[in-house]
C-alpha cells in the first residue's frame, strides 16, 4: 500500500465531475431561459419531452415535477378499480408503495430472483391467477432492464396493465428495445444521482397510449381540461420547469456514452473482485447502465466499516424492505430473498467521477478484506 493510496479518497457520488464536462452549456442554458421571462410549460420542456421519447421510442413523454409523482400519475391513468391491487417487489425503497398509496390503492408484494434481484418472474402468474392484481410494477432495479417478453405477455394473457419504473434504469436496452418502450405506460426520475440526471427534481411519464398521456396531463394540472376549469378529480400540481428541461436536453446527447463508462467500471468490478466472503454480480451488456454497484456480504457492517476505514465511501440500497416498515406493520408475506438481500447487500462507489485508479483502489480494497 504506497502513501499516495493511503491518501485516496473515494466517493460514493460525485456530482460536481459529473456535471464538469456540461457546465458551460448548462450555464448557458440556465441564463438564457432567465433571460427570457418563460419558466414553466415553455418550448424546452416540449422539446425535451419529444426528444426523450425519441430517445426511449415512445409516441408521448409528459414532464412531471419528479419520479414520485410520475408513478402515482401513471398508476392513477388506468383507473383501476378499488378492489384492484398493485403487483411489486418489496426491495426498491417504498417508492412504488409510496406511488401506490397516494393514489388509492394497496400493494401486494412477491419476492425477488436473488441472481438479478429485480421481480421473480415465475410468481408474477401466480399472483396473477388470483383476479385481485390490477397492474404490475416492474422495476428496472440498480439499472437492469428486466427480461420483458414473459412479463409482457403474461400481463397480455391475463388482462393486466404494465407499469415500467425506469428511475434507475435510463438507456438500458433489451435486444434493441429501451426500457421504457415494453409496457403501458413508464415512468423516470430524474433526481440529480440518476443516470439522466437534472439538477433538481424532475420525472417524466412515457406511453404509447394517447388517451394515456392525456390523461396524465390533465392530471398533473389540477385536472383542467382547460384553464380554469376542473373536469378530472384529484389532479395536483406537477410540472417539469424549463431551465430543468434544458439541462436534461443537453445530458441526453451523452447519456449512452455515460452509460457504458459506468458498465465499463462495473463490468471491471465483475471480473477483477475475487474476495470469497463478497458476492458480485455478473457483467452485462447494454441490458445494465450500471446506475448502482450492489455487492453481498455476509457480515456487510463489519466490511462497509472496512472500507470506510480506506476512505471508500459506500451507501445500503435498500436497508429496509417495503413489508417491514413500520407503517406496514401487521403485513405477513414471505420474502426470504428480499429480506436476505436487505440485510447483506452494499453500494459500492460507481460514477462518472472514477478514476481508472479509483477503481483498481475500491478492487485491491475489496479483495485484501479478510
């Protein structure tokens, strides 16, 4: 271990490298939209919305004020009935259930596939069999895109609507085909950290439906089928702001080179981490832009301390599973491989900011922990 290595310091995110290489056309945008005097609902937030659904390969994008409020317009646009249940995973930080609850409805949950960590596709049908599922939420975890086609057909098969929550997973690609394009409907955050990320808050809905996205637009404007006037219930206030539009159209000129120099450290991660006592995934293809690195090990507070003591910086996604927080207290479901993962699983450092010799420090780290 040389001196200088002593003296590395690895973040878990680093936001301002990010950001380095766009900063004069940021600044440029952000002045110019001050200058002028139209803020919300002007031509950047059209032509961003035109320009990402190009981008995933969609017929409409509708910009909402963040990733949150994108699920919970999506879920309410197919209006599904009270006795109606959202399908989802318990292991992607309560935002689906959050999402869900704000708009009327309970969630029932099934365990994840430990290999992918993403939804177990054999117990989707299962649920489905039932008659209660509405709509199933699948969600692109950590920048994986889930293998669609048995989702989406099963959905078909049963008469069920199909919700992508793409928030991690910007650019993935699936035999060609983004994640974003496969179900009903999707939805995006573009919180700062995300791989298309804005410098604030912001999301987006994307569907091929037309009545769909018209739906969500009413909704996302206090259910006015005009100005002033209330023609939909329950609408809110959810809007994507110009000056966010405009940092959002200039990053996704470069979201897919971003995206494999992520996979590119991942991949590195996949193949180089050889520590017996740390479980890695394996490398992928475009199917992963790598928005987060989650390894698993068995005692994870004992070598998260480790590497913090070697100035690694790391961070739990996700500590507490949807089924054992306390406002779900009473729910009794058995989710033994989410509830494994929840309490094993860590973040390691996986962003534009890495040096090629950051990496090889997180890797030597890792594999001189006993």
């Amino acid at each position: 271990m040389s001196p200088c290595d002593l003296k590395r310091h690895v973040k878990f995110n680093d936001l301002l490298s990010a950001n380095a290489v766009h900063m004069d056309a940021l600044s440029q945008a952000a002045a110019d939209i001050i200058r002028s005097g139209w803020y919300i609902g002007g031509e950047n937030c059209q032509a961003f919305e035109s320009e990402f659904a190009a981008y995933i390969g969609c017929e409409h994008v509708v910009g909402v004020a963040n990733g949150t409020d994108a699920l919970e317009l999506a879920i309410r646009s197919l209006d599904l009935r009270d006795t109606h249940s959202i399908l989802s995973v318990a292991n992607a930080g309560f935002y689906t259930a959050t999402a869900a609850r704000l708009a009327g409805m309970t969630v029932k949950y099934i365990d994840i596939d430990p290999k992918t960590q993403l939804m177990d596709i054999a117990q989707i049908e299962l649920s489905l069999k039932g008659g209660d599922i509405g709509a199933v939420v699948i969600t692109h975890l950590y920048g994986l895109c889930a293998d669609m086609t048995p989702v989406v057909a099963l959905c078909k098969n049963y008469g069920v609507h199909l919700v992508e929550d793409c928030a991690q997973a910007h650019g993935a690609r699936r035999a060609g085909q983004l994640a974003g394009s496969f179900g009903d409907i999707s939805t995006f955050s573009f919180y700062p950290t995300k791989n298309l990320g804005a410098i604030g808050d912001g999301g987006a809905v994307a569907t091929n439906s037309a009545e769909l996205a018209a739906k969500v637009r009413q909704l996302k404007q206090y259910g006015w089928s005009k100005k002033y006037q209330v023609d939909m219930d329950k609408g809110c206030n959810s809007r994507l702001d110009e000056i966010q539009a405009a940092f959002l159209r200039i990053k996704l000129k470069s979201l897919d080179s971003e995206n494999a120099f992520r996979r590119s450290i991942a991949n590195r991660y996949s193949a180089e981490i050889h520590n017996e006592k740390v479980q890695t995934p394996p490398r992928f293809g475009p199917e992963h832009v790598a928005h987060l690195y989650v390894v698993h090990a068995e005692d994870r507070e004992a070598f998260q301390s480790y590497l913090s003591e070697n100035n690694i910086q790391t961070d739990v996604h996700y500590p507490v599973p949807d089924h054992l927080q306390s406002v779900n207290s009473g729910t009794v479901v058995d989710l033994k491989h989410t509830e494994y993962s929840a309490s094993h699983c860590l973040s390691l450092p996986c962003h534009l900011g890495m040096s090629a010799e950051d990496v090889s420090w997180v890797i030597q780290t890792v594999n001189n922990w006993t």
